[in-house]
C-alpha cells in the first residue's frame, strides 16, 4: 500500500512539471503572438493613413483638374491624354489580375499571405494583413483554449499543500510498517511463550493502576462523605435513604453507596448561591430598621458574600432590638449617627454649635407656627387644614385686593393709561393751588366755615341783588 501511494505521487508529481512545462511553453507562445499581432496592428494603421493621405491628394489634383475650364487647346488636349493613359492602365491592371489568378491557381495555395490585387498597392497589403491577423486570432483563441485546459487539469489535480499531507501520512505509514515489522520480528522469535508472559505483565500493569485509580477515589470519596456525615455539617434535604456507613475495600470500591454525595454537594451549592439573595434582603431590612447606619461597612468582598458579613448585619439588628426592648435608650453609635445627620441637615461644622443652632431653628419654628395660627384666625380657617389651602387662600385675597386698587385708581383718575395719569397728577398740581386760595378767599368773604354753605350763600345774595 505505502509503495503504490508512494508512485501514485511520484506520478502525480512528474504529471504536473509536465503540465506545468507545457504551460510555460502556451504562455511564451502566446506572449509572441500578442506581440507580432501589436505590431502588425501598428503596421496597418500607419498603411492605413498613409492610403488615405494618398487618395486625398489624388482626390483634389483630380477634382482641381475637372473644376478648371478648358481655356486652351493644350487644357484639352491634356484632359484627353489623362484620359487615354488612365484606360491604358485600366486594361493592363485587368491583365495583371488575370495573370495573378492563374498563377494562384497552379500555385495551389502554397502562400500564407493572399496576393496584391486591384489597383492601389497598400489595399492588398491591408488584405493579407488582415488575413494574417484573423488566422492569428484563431491560433490565439485555440491556445486560449488550451490554456484553460491545463489550468483546469492543474487545478483538479492535488496542491503542494496536498503533496505535503500525503508525504506526512506515508511518513506516518512508514512507522506504523516499521513497528508492525518490529513487532512482528519480536513474536516470531518468542511465540507462545513470551506472548502469554507479556500479556500478564500488561494485564498486571493495567490491574495496579486500576487499582491506584480506585484507591485515590475511595479516598476522596470516603473524605466527602465523613465531611457530609458530620454533625456539624448542614441538614442534607436530597439525602436518600441508605443503611449505616461501612467499610469498603479496593473490590467493592464501586459498591459503597456513594450515590448521596452528588445531589448534597449541588444542593450546598444552591445554598450557596442563595447567600447572596439572603444578603441583599438582609440589607433592605438593616436599611428599614436602622437608616442611621452607614452601610458601607457591608459591602461585598471581592470573594463573594460571606457568613460572617449577614451575621454582622443580624447582629446589629438584635443589638438594636434588644436595646429598644430594655430602655429604649439608642447606642452611641446610634447618637453618633443621628449628630452627623443634623450637622448634614442644618450646616454645623462643629458639635459646639449644634444647641445654638437647635435653638435657632426652635424660635424661627415658633415664629412660623404663631404667624400660621394668626393667619388661620384672621382668615376664619380651620386649624385642621393643610398649609397649602392657607397659601391658596392667602393668593386668592391679595389677588382680590390688587384687583380693587385697580379699579378704585381708575375710577378717580378716569383713566387707564399711564401717562394720562401722570398728566391727570400735573394738571392737579397746577390747578389745586389757585383753587385752594379762591375757596378760602370765598370762605373768608361769606363767612362761611364748610365748602357746603357757600352755594346757599350765594344764593342768598343773588336773591337779595334781585
């Protein structure tokens, strides 16, 4: 087997430098022939132009020709000359035709390149290159062909990385062969004998590791299960139903009744887990009981929740249970956090100037609550009601009382407009003065004391001037 996989690669290997040589040679092939085609290419274009740089000039010495009038007889008899020598080289180019037909046709096609025929020299050049390009053409789409061939033919066949996994695997093949060959040597020189004699030294090596693998996991096992079967070990809830613990030896290792200890150890696990639950209801209640604690001294280690920390917590709570129980009397602890709230509260610095602060915030508390109750009776309120029915009534009357102001103001002065106002308050300056000294003037003449006994005064004497 090694030996025909070994030629099969040699084959395959020789195969593709084969492949691969032909390759080169279609590449080179075609390389050349895009470069005669190029070149052929440039040729025609520059016939090309130089035919049509030809015909023009022609063009236009003819046509300037015809265009000129036959002023003279040497104009005429020119023209006719022209005429004569381009039917002369009419018949002879019609007997070159002839001649090169039959040449072509006992020749048999021997020439790559077709003949020049016809008038103008550069169209049969123009002809055979372009012949010459179409049979290039095919030659290149064939080789195109090929080409696409040998690349599909290279890449069905196997890769260097392929080549390389077969060499490993017949290396690999290679020492399987030469152990089997080793092996195969050793059993012919001890046959029965040394073959029954191995196979009870392996049967005796693998039956004392097999028997190191079950003394190491008795142990183990015996370990946890003396752990589950303390006293002091949690209640085990999935614990089934077995007989007293017994001795077990290396034979009945697999018999011992271990069947416990998975569902204890995954029930610890769950409990375990549930810690962390249980600590964070813990917290929610230290919070609700004691607010005045700093909880920072709870917060979890970087190993988790531990035991010690809920019975810290449940601790604190009991002392502060029990504390409330005796005499109601708070800790100094407590007293400690209740000083730093006020001092956070009301701004106090020091603890000497917590009382002058109290004191303060006593009187202005007394002062408010007199203010409020003296609002309550002006107003005819209830003392019942909350302080935001007071503050809504209080609104109410001095939105009333503004509102009065108004009115009353433009009612006097007539007027809504501020600066008629100040107009109404200028001309009352000008005019109350001189009307003041005229009343008591009139006053003074009628002796009269009230404003209101001068009309009947002056009715008086305008009666008696009557």
């Amino acid at each position: 087997m090694v030996s025909q996989q070994q030629n099969q690669v040699k084959e395959f290997q020789e195969d593709q430098k084969a492949e691969q040589a032909k390759y080169h040679q279609c590449e080179q092939k075609w390389m050349e022939q895009q470069k005669t085609l190029s070149s052929l290419q440039k040729e025609i274009h520059k016939l090309q132009k130089e035919e049509q740089l030809r015909v023009a000039s022609q063009k236009r010495v003819f046509n300037r020709l015809c265009k000129q009038a036959t002023q003279t007889v040497v104009d005429k008899q020119l023209l006719i000359l022209i005429d004569y020598y381009e039917s002369k080289i009419r018949k002879i180019l019609k007997e070159l035709r002839h001649c090169k037909e039959d040449t072509d046709t006992e020749e048999g096609g021997k020439e790559d390149f077709v003949d020049l025929d016809g008038t103008p020299h550069y169209k049969n050049l123009l002809m055979s290159f372009q012949n010459q390009l179409r049979d290039i053409k095919a030659k290149n789409d064939k080789l195109s062909c090929e080409n696409q061939n040998l690349r599909k033919d290279l890449e069905s066949r196997p890769s260097l990385h392929d080549l390389r996994l077969y060499k490993q695997q017949v290396k690999k093949l290679e020492k399987a062969l030469k152990k089997n060959i080793k092996l195969q040597e050793l059993i012919r020189e001890d046959k029965s004998e040394s073959l029954d004699n191995r196979y009870s030294e392996i049967s005796k090596i693998e039956s004392q590791r097999q028997a190191l693998f079950d003394q190491k996991y008795f142990k183990i096992l015996t370990r946890i299960d003396s752990i589950i079967s303390n006293p002091r070990a949690p209640v085990v809830i999935y614990k089934q139903s077995k007989g007293p613990f017994q001795s077990c030896n290396k034979a009945n290792s697999q018999e011992c009744g271990f069947e416990h200890l998975p569902p204890t150890i995954e029930m610890w696990a769950h409990q375990l887990t549930s810690l962390k639950d249980l600590h964070k209801s813990l917290e929610k209640l230290s919070e609700e009981l004691l607010p005045w604690h700093d909880m920072k001294r709870y917060d979890k280690n970087e190993g988790g929740v531990k035991v010690e920390d809920l019975l810290f917590i449940v601790d604190n709570i009991l002392e502060e249970v029990e504390h409330k129980k005796k005499n109601d009397v708070p800790c100094p602890e407590t007293l400690q956090a209740i000083v730093n709230h006020f001092q956070k509260l009301f701004d106090v610095t020091s603890v000497s100037g917590i009382y002058p602060r109290m004191n303060e915030v006593y009187t202005r508390l007394g002062e408010m609550n007199n203010a409020v109750r003296h609002i309550y009776e002006i107003l005819e309120l209830d003392n019942s009601l909350s302080l935001s029915v007071l503050v809504n009534t209080v609104g109410k009357l001095c939105k009333i009382i503004n509102e009065d102001v108004s009115k009353h103001v433009q009612q006097v002065l007539g007027t809504q407009d501020i600066q008629s106002i100040i107009n109404k308050l200028e001309e009352y300056d000008e005019f109350f003065p001189a009307f003041q000294a005229f009343i008591q003037d009139l006053l003074q003449i009628l002796e009269v004391n009230n404003l209101d006994a001068i009309i009947p005064e002056v009715k008086k004497l305008k009666l008696i001037t009557n």
